[in-house]
C-alpha cells in the first residue's frame, strides 16, 4: 500500500487550540479550517473540514506551538 492509498485521521483537541490559523496557513491541502463554535476559552479552534484529502504530511501537527492536532494512519 503506498502513502496516497493510506487513509489518515486528524483529531484536534478543541480546547488546546487558541485558534492562531498556523496549521491552516501550513496545510497545502486544506484539510483544515476554523470552526463557527468557540471553545471553552473563547477561541475558534481548528478543525478538519476536508478530512479525506489528508495525505499525512504532518506539518501541522509539527507547526501547531500548543500541541492540539494529532494525525492517525489507519
């Protein structure tokens, strides 16, 4: 199985995310993107709105300076 035929999952942690726009700035395939819902710091976090083009790049989790995004293969 080659990496483009990988299926991978991005999870942020809502309430981690201060909603800097790093890994949306970072992500070359628009895999994320602010949420409408605040979190419980007041924050528009991060969240995946295109979750099938992920090709498990990483660099958002590798730019995010709070932790908040995780990427799963599989």
């Amino acid at each position: 199985m080659s990496k483009k035929d990988k299926v991978f999952t991005v999870k942020v942690r809502r309430d981690f995310c201060k909603g800097c726009g790093l890994c949306i700035e970072f992500c070359q395939k628009e895999v994320l993107g602010a949420s409408a819902k605040l979190n419980s710091m007041g924050y528009n976090p991060a969240e995946p709105v295109k979750p099938e083009a992920c090709v498990g790049c990483m660099i958002c989790t590798q730019v995010c300076p709070d932790l908040a995004i995780e990427v799963y293969s599989g």
